[in-house]
C-alpha cells in the first residue's frame, strides 16, 4: 500500500464530513468516514487516477467517489498521494484553495 500524507485541510474535511452524516445518523458517520479514509488509501496505489481540471495547478488531481471529490498530488518520491481536501460535488472545488498547495 503507498503512502497517504493527508494535509490538515484534508483532516478537517473528513471531521465535517462525520459532523454533518452524524447529526442523523451517527454509526452511518462513522462507517462512512472510514469508507472514505479507505479510498485515500487506494487512491496510494494508483496516484494516477484521476483528473486535472485546474490548470494552474497541473500536479493537482481529482478523483472522484460517490458525491465527494478527493483532491491530491501525487508524490513524486514514494508510492503514494498528498491528500489535499475532500469535498462534497455541490461545493465550489475550484474557488477553494486558499493554503498553499
């Protein structure tokens, strides 16, 4: 399995991701964030999956799973990713980035 760097960003994501699910449906949430943290951990093994729609920022990708998108660079020293954020589809992913990617 590669290796998965997951930015704070990214960190805070997925606890809002469980925030939200939890609300109504605690265990769902809690099943849920592990699926996702499963997929970032897949996503290790095959860092070229993936689309780039941000030209100015072409080591950026986005993979999309279910209503969310996973938003990463692929690192270029391991076997792995940089998770970036994780957002819902219906969130403006493009306007977003604010930190330093």
């Amino acid at each position: 399995m590669g290796k998965v760097v997951w930015r704070q960003a990214a960190i805070d994501d997925l606890d809002k991701i469980y925030d939200y699910i939890a609300q109504d449906a605690p265990a769902r949430a809690a099943s849920f964030a592990d699926e996702l943290t499963k997929k970032a951990n897949d996503l290790s093994d095959f860092s070229q999956l993936g689309q780039n729609y941000l030209p100015n920022l072409p080591s950026v990708r986005i993979f999309p799973y279910k209503n969310y998108l996973f938003i990463f660079k692929p690192l270029s020293s391991t076997k792995g990713i940089e998770l970036l954020r994780i957002f819902h589809g219906a969130q403006d992913y493009l306007n977003a980035f604010t930190d330093d990617l």
